[in-house]
C-alpha cells in the first residue's frame, strides 16, 4: 500500500465520519462545522489526484465563504428568535434506504472498475488551462456562483433584520 492510497482511506473516513454527523446531530449549529470538515475532507481529495488548485478554491469558497455565511445567519436567526435552534431528521429510514441504494450504485460501479489502471503522468501545471476554461466557456458558471454567494448573504441579511 503507497502513502498515498494510506491517506486517501485516512480523508474517506474523515469525509464519510463528517458527512454522517452532519445528519445525525441535533445541534444545528455542530451539523455546519461538520459540514465545513467535510468540505476541507473533499479539498484534500483534489489536493491528493494533484489539483491544488481545485483544493485552494474548495477551501476559499466553500469551507471558508459559505460556512461563515452560513455560521452568521444562524447565530443571528437564533438571536432574532430567542431560543435554540434544533434539527430533527425526520424520515430517517427512508433517507437511509436512499443513501443505501445510492452506495450500492456507486460500489457497483467501481466494483467493474479495473484496479490497475496506470495514472497518466502529468505534463505540467494544469492551472493555466483551468483558467483558460473559467474565463472563456465556464464564465458564466462562474459569474453565477458569484451571483449564488451575493445571493445567499442578502438572504441570510434578510431573516437576520429585526421586523419594524
């Protein structure tokens, strides 16, 4: 076993240990920082098929962006409301049965996979290309992710006013 497939199973756990916590803990509070080490878990993933550039923007945009404006309105919800704010899972068994067959479909699939398939040395760095790609054919993708952020802290302004 290489170091590097040693530390994949070390992420995958980490990722799939997180990604459960954040469905199963009542405090909502609790789910969204494990939410956020699921998004650095899903960062050190592009990091280790050497994309570091993917894992800078995971850890920008997402583990760093989103969550503080995630972490703002519900300290602010919560503030505005006066009590503490509880998730329940409800329908926990149908939500298990659709993530069992969801597993079942992706083992399957890699289960055909052949292992031994030889990684393509890479050339160079691909970041260039990368942003070749983002500010021609992907920039509107771009801009609406842009529009996406702006989008989700007008709202998280929005329930965090105080009703006049």
């Amino acid at each position: 076993m290489t170091l590097e497939t040693a530390g994949f199973w070390v992420v995958a756990v980490v990722l799939l240990a997180s990604s459960l916590a954040v469905v199963l803990t009542p405090n909502l509070f609790h789910a969204v920082l494990y939410l956020a080490a699921a998004l650095v878990a899903t960062g050190v993933v592009f990091l280790l098929l050497d994309s570091p550039f993917l894992f800078a923007v995971q850890l920008l945009l997402y583990a760093v962006g989103v969550m503080a404006i995630v972490v703002f309105a519900i300290m602010l919800t919560e503030r505005l409301v006066g009590e503490r704010i509880t998730q329940t899972s409800r329908h926990l068994v149908n939500g298990g049965v659709v993530a069992a067959g969801v597993f079942i479909g992706i083992a399957g699939f890699l289960i055909r996979v052949p292992r031994s398939l030889p990684r393509a040395p890479l050339v160079g760095d691909a970041t260039p290309a990368l942003g070749r790609a983002l500010v021609g054919p992907f920039a509107l993708t771009l801009e609406l992710l842009g529009v996406l952020l702006v989008v989700a802290l007008l709202g998280a302004l929005y329930f965090a006013r105080a009703d006049e």
